[in-house]
C-alpha cells in the first residue's frame, strides 16, 4: 500500500463498512480501503504499537491516535467502480449488521429457491446467505429459535420462520 501514502495524507476516514469479515474503510478523497482479516488478521487502536510477532500490514495515524492491521493477508485499494465488482463482495450476501437489512427482507431470502431446500445448520455458515455469521452465532440463533440445524426453512411454519428471521439479525447486532 506504500503508493497510496502520498494519496491519503490529509484525507478523513469517512465510514467503515462490514462486509461479513471484509472491511471497507472509504476515505474522503473517494479511495476505498478493502482488508479481509482472513483467519489472522486484527485491527488494534493505539499510538503505541502492541508487542507481537504479527506483521503490519497497515497502520493509519493522526494526530491523537493509529489504528494498524497486522497478518490480514488480503488488503486492496479500490475506486467505488472496483468495489462494485470485486469478486469476494460479490459473492456475499447482504451483511447482518447492515441496519437497512429488514426481518422481511431475510425472510425473503430463507424462502427463495435457492435457500429454502437447505438444512439450517449449513445455511447459516454460507456467506452467500447472509454475510458476517459464523459458528458461534450459528449456534446461538438456532438456539434462540428453537430449532435443530437439520431443518429447513420450506418446512418451517408461520411463527418458526418469523422468530428465526428476526433472531439472524437480532443475535448478530446483539453480538456486536
């Protein structure tokens, strides 16, 4: 990322943006920051770097704090035209702590052809689904729901589906 230095100096981040585990951090000159953390990456904030064998791969500065992202192993600068494209976020679906993301909006997506027929338990790991689950939020929205992962959402009734749609974005957020 050193050819972009000159580029952000000055600029303000302006929004970060989940993407399940991608980060889009958009700059003020229209630049977009793009870092998937992989299975090893982490941000830590402070002006002091930590003690750790990890490699910084990024670190932004100003004047009363950093912030710096060690061992992401994926890392890309964008326009909004490249962000549009790129093939991870494409694959993706929408991201559960995206706040204009509806429970009507999920349950549409657990009833669509191409998720209903699948067992619960998988489902909730694919990213295509919904973005930014994992294991252990998995677990917790099945629980929270009352139901096994081998069901599946063609089968569920009327009061199943509506309390499954509203926990996938209620345990999430809650998470959070």
């Amino acid at each position: 990322l050193k050819p972009y230095e000159a580029t952000l100096m000055g600029e303000q981040v302006e929004r970060i943006v989940t993407r399940g585990k991608a980060l889009l951090t958009w700059f003020s000159n229209g630049v977009v920051m793009y870092s998937h953390n992989q299975l090893y990456g982490v941000w830590r904030v402070g002006k002091q770097p930590p003690d750790t064998r990890r490699e910084l791969r990024v670190r932004l500065d100003t004047d009363d704090n950093a912030v710096s992202l060690y061992s992401a192993s994926d890392i890309a600068m964008l326009t909004p035209e490249q962000l549009a494209t790129h093939p991870f976020l494409q694959r993706i679906g929408p991201d559960v702590l995206d706040e204009s993301l509806t429970v009507d909006e999920v349950r549409e997506r657990l009833l669509s052809a191409r998720f209903c027929r699948r067992q619960l338990g998988t489902l909730l790991l694919d990213q295509g689904f919904l973005a930014g689950l994992g294991n252990y939020l998995r677990v917790e929205i099945l629980w929270a729901s009352a139901l096994a992962p081998t069901r599946r959402a063609v089968d569920l009734s009327e009061t199943e589906l509506a309390m499954l749609s509203r926990m996938l974005l209620e345990i999430p957020r809650l998470s959070y």
